[in-house]
C-alpha cells in the first residue's frame, strides 16, 4: 500500500476527503476542488499515476520429505517478471517453479512489475525432513499354537501396522508378511515389512522300507534338532529295526518346536532257493535246470544268465542267487 497526501479541501477521486488517502491498487488518484477561487470554472484538478510496489507470495508450505517436489509460489501476475535465486544463483524464472530440495533450502524471489518501476523480494525456508528408519525385529518363526512379538524403531514416531494397530510392537501367533508405517514429528513416513514363518522343520525318516526275515535296516531322522525319540523309546537320531511295523518319530528344534513323521518297514520271509532239472546229459543235447519260482524274485546265475530257467549242455556246477 501507499499513502498519498495532498487534498486540501477538495474530494478525493475514491469519495474519501481526508487530506491523504491509503491506496492498495494501481491506478490514477485525483483530487477535484470545486471551492477553488470560490469558482467551478476554476476547479483544480490534480492527477497522480500510483504504480504499486509487488507483493510477491510464496509457498505456504514450508516443510517437505526427503524425495518430495514442492511448487514456489502461488502467484503469477501478467506482465511480472520473477526470479528465483538460491545463495544469490538463479535457479528459475517462472513464477511458480517447482523444485526437490535434498535439504532445507532458502528460496528468494524477486517480483518485478509491469512498468519495470517497482520491484520486491521475499524469501521462504522449505524444510525437508529426514524419512524416519524402518526395520522390524523379531523373531519370525513360530512354532504351532505359539505366538511372537514384532517391533517397530524407537523413536518420536507413530506407527501403524497391516494389522491396524497403532503401537510400537504387536504380537502374532500366525504366519504371514506383517507390514509397519513409521512416521516421524516432520510428518515423513517410511514402510517396512517382516515375514513370519511356520518355525517346525522337515522331519523325513531315511532308511530301507523292505528287508528279508534274519536282516535289518537303519532308520535316520535329519541332522541338527535338539532332540529325537522314537516311538520305541530311542532318543538318538538313527536306530536299527528288523520287525515289521509302523516306526513313529518326534523331533524338536532349538526353538521348542515340534514336528512328527513315520515310517512303515516290511519283513517279507527270507527267498527259498532250489534247483530243479536234469544232473545227467548225454553228449550234443540239452538239460534245464530251473530255480523255484517265486513272484518278485529275481535271478543270477553263475554262467551270468538272470532268467528264472537256463538250458546247458555242458558238464558242470551250476549255481543260482536269488
């Protein structure tokens, strides 16, 4: 605004009849003294051009995060010209230029008028906010029917998980991918996530299903759990069987997890093994000697033949592994 002065008697153009005016706009101000010389025909008239000095605003907003563009300004008047200058550099001409301060930055502008008569400046500090950090602890394997606590950075912050809840930890008993927003006193938020897993291991019995009445086998469970027994009562991590049945088996990890698994073995009767055929051969014929048939069974022969049957027609001691 401007104050003009100089009425004296007389009306201002604006209906004020004070001796000085305030005026806020541009425009042509004058006075009209109709009393002058106590004459209308002598009235004086008094013009005076007012050009107002720019009032140039910018942003409201004056703190942003880390990453975040923010617009300078929110004006533009024709005719005006604008510079933007950072540590007396210029960075931009527009009047509402938008930027992304890497840190907390004072923003001069400069406003010139039409006439290019009256120019002002002013200036606004944007602040920019660090992002808060985001890193879920806790342990994320839970055994059966367990449950375990999940937990946000310390901090002034607020917090809100996938969950709804509004705490700095929380605690779940299921699995699945937990996600947290942390925000701090700036208003900048950061997101993190934690995924809970089932904390029970494989638990697979290695070994032989099927042996022969008079053998046995070895049964393993998997390296590296705390403990193992058996449904025999064994507690280290192999044992030997030999009878046929259903061998069940609890493991438990460090974490006091549990895991069950079984494995069934079968004793089938020890093979019988027999030679039937001819002992005697006469000279250019043929003999069959022939092992007892059993299904399932297979055959080696000492003359390398693997059928359950073999002609010969040679003297000699013949022999079957089945």
């Amino acid at each position: 605004s401007i104050t003009i002065t100089g009425n004296n008697g007389g009306v201002w153009n604006t209906g004020a009849t004070g001796s000085t005016i305030v005026v806020k706009n541009s425009g042509i101000y004058f006075v009209v003294n109709e009393n002058y010389c106590d004459s209308i025909g002598l009235n004086k008239v008094t013009e005076l051009t007012v050009v107002l000095r720019p009032e140039p605003l910018t942003v409201l907003q004056d703190t942003i995060c880390v990453g975040d563009e923010i617009t300078l300004g929110n004006t533009s008047n024709a005719g005006h010209t604008y510079v933007w200058t950072v540590n007396n550099t210029v960075i931009s001409t527009l009047a509402n230029p938008k930027v992304h301060p890497t840190k907390t930055t004072t923003y001069v502008l400069t406003e010139t008028n039409v006439a290019g008569l009256c120019e002002a400046s002013n200036s606004v500090k944007i602040t920019v906010g660090p992002l808060p950090s985001c890193a879920i602890k806790g342990n994320n394997l839970i055994c059966e029917g367990k449950s375990t606590q999940l937990c946000a950075p310390v901090g002034d912050y607020t917090y809100l998980w996938s969950t709804g809840e509004t705490t700095r930890c929380i605690t779940v008993d299921s699995i699945g991918n937990y996600l947290v927003e942390v925000t701090n006193s700036f208003g900048c938020s950061s997101r993190c996530s934690r995924n809970v897993l089932r904390g029970e291991g494989p638990c697979d019995i290695v070994g032989t299903e099927l042996i022969y009445a008079g053998q046995s086998t070895e049964f393993c469970a998997p390296k590296g759990y705390a403990s193992y027994v058996w449904s025999t009562g064994e507690t280290t991590r192999c044992i030997t069987v030999k009878t046929t049945g259903t061998y069940g088996l609890t493991v438990t990890n460090a974490m006091g997890c549990v895991s069950l698994c079984s494995k069934l073995l079968t004793v089938a009767p020890a093979p019988y093994c027999d030679i039937i055929g001819d002992t005697l051969i006469c000279v250019d014929s043929y003999a069959t000697l022939c092992a007892v048939a059993v299904p399932g069974n297979t055959y080696y022969w000492n003359n390398g033949l693997t059928t359950q049957c073999i002609e010969i027609n040679c003297a000699g001691k013949y022999s079957v592994q089945v």
